[in-house]
C-alpha cells in the first residue's frame, strides 16, 4: 500500500496470502495435526529506518491441533496457538481451543471449555480471508474468536443458532469476572447462497474483576447480509458497541456504529 510515510510490498506464501501446512497423522480415534499461516513483505519507511523494514518473515499463526474421537457422541479438541511477528519475541503458548464436545442429534452441538464464540465463528467463514483482513469486529477490538464457557449451537438448512455462557476474558489471557457474560447468533439461510444473520453480546468482559468496580454493561448487537457461491463472496456487516472498554471506568462512553463490507467486498477464487 502507498501513502506519505510507507510503502509495504507483500509476498503472500500461497494464493490466499498466507502459507498453509496441514499433517494430520492418525492413530487409533486420535488425530494430530498442524497448521501455519506466514506472510514474507518488504515495509519500506520514508526518510527514516527502523529494524521491522526490509524483507521480514511474520507467522501470523502457528497451531498444533488434536483431536480425538471417543464415540459418536464425545469427542476432545486442543488447539494451541503460537504468533511471531517480526523483530518480536515469540508470544506465550496459547490454548485457543481446548473443550469437550457432545454431539446431538438433528444437528445440535454442546461445547465445554474453550471453544468458538458464536459470531465470529460464523462470520470468518463467510468472509473467508480473516488471515489477510479481519472482518469487522475483531478489527476494531469488539470481538473474540473463542472463550472459557459453556456453548450450545444448532444447524439446519433454513435456520442455526448459537449461545455461549462465557468468562468474557478471551482465549489469550483467561481471567473470570464477577459475572456470566453472554452472546449470541441467529441465522437466517435465505437460501443456499445468502444468509442474513444477527449477533449480540452482553457483560462485563472480565474487566470487574478483584476489586474493579462494574459502573457500565458492555453491549455489542451485529448484523450481516452476505452472499457464497462457488468460490464467490460479498456482503456487508453492521456492528453497534455500548460501552465496550467502559465497564470499570466512571464515563458513559457515547455509542458507536459501525457499517462495513465482510474484510472485502467481493472475493473471487476457486
């Protein structure tokens, strides 16, 4: 991208822009496997130089998966993630993934432990390149890929839903606040190619912990249009925040809206 202090040109290690590894070797009901999304760009800074330019190396995720199937109805996911930006210490072992899970019939699904909050987990495989460009919300810091909770979610082919009962203190640092935080997701499947879906969220965010007091309630409601067909994507998200970083702080912070396309407005591959 061009503009008056930078000029960053990027190889991307596969087509989508990152490189993917997956080795998955079984054994028994038992499947390791992993996963690395990498991307090698020359940042360039005008008139001054700093260690991140030049051609660098960024592992924007590492993971190591397992997974093993006890029966029909249980199965154990552990997904841990590793990030290595450039000219950065590699950061702590992460466990993004890490539940039970209870299969049930007519498409419904119990998840126990760290596991998929329900917007996200719909939304990035709508937009399908969160990798190269997150999508609304977790650009903007109003969303999390998974929790620490209870989470129940239904498919179908006209309608799915999902709710989770979470700590609200994310995946990287899990941190229990005084209370339950809530969020989730209902979707409308049009028909095989548009959906229209609708997210909210409500709690504390972990951030009334200890001592802290709670003076607001963190809100956040989404909304999305989009379309999926044969390697071909667009649509737009809505995303409304109330008192997002606000919960332990004595100012009401105005409102916030937000209207954007999915990460991109059309993608197009196959």
């Amino acid at each position: 991208m061009f503009n008056k202090t930078r000029l960053s040109v990027s190889v991307l290690l596969a087509t989508s822009g990152l490189l993917v590894i997956s080795a998955p070797v079984s054994a028994s009901q038992t499947t390791l496997s992993s996963q690395v999304f990498a991307n090698f760009s020359n940042i360039q800074i005008d008139d001054q130089h700093q260690d991140i330019e030049d051609w660098q190396l960024d592992v924007k995720r590492f993971y190591l998966n397992l997974d093993h199937q006890f029966n029909d109805d249980w199965s154990l996911t552990v997904t841990t993630d590793v990030q290595w930006q450039r000219q950065q210490d590699p950061t702590d072992i992460w466990f993004r993934h890490a539940y039970i899970k209870r299969n049930f019939n007519q498409g419904s699904t119990l998840k126990i432990g760290v596991a998929e909050l329900p917007w996200i987990d719909y939304i990035a495989r709508r937009v399908g390149y969160r990798y190269v460009d997150p999508s609304l919300t977790p650009k903007n810091k109003l969303a999390g890929p998974t929790d620490l909770g209870i989470h129940y979610g239904h498919k179908s082919a006209h309608f799915s839903y999902a709710v989770s009962a979470i700590t609200g203190g994310g995946f990287q640092k899990p941190t229990v606040g005084d209370r339950i935080d809530l969020e989730v997701s209902a979707v409308w499947h049009i028909n095989k190619q548009f959906d229209f879906a609708l997210g909210a969220y409500q709690g504390t965010r972990a951030l009334d912990k200890d001592e802290a007091e709670k003076n607001h309630t963190a809100e956040r409601f989404n909304a999305a249009l989009s379309y999926l067909h044969q390697g071909v994507r667009f649509g737009v998200e809505y995303v409304y925040n109330n008192n997002w970083n606000q919960v332990n702080k004595i100012p009401n912070n105005a409102p916030q809206a937000r209207l954007n396309y999915l990460a991109y407005p059309v993608y197009l591959y196959r």
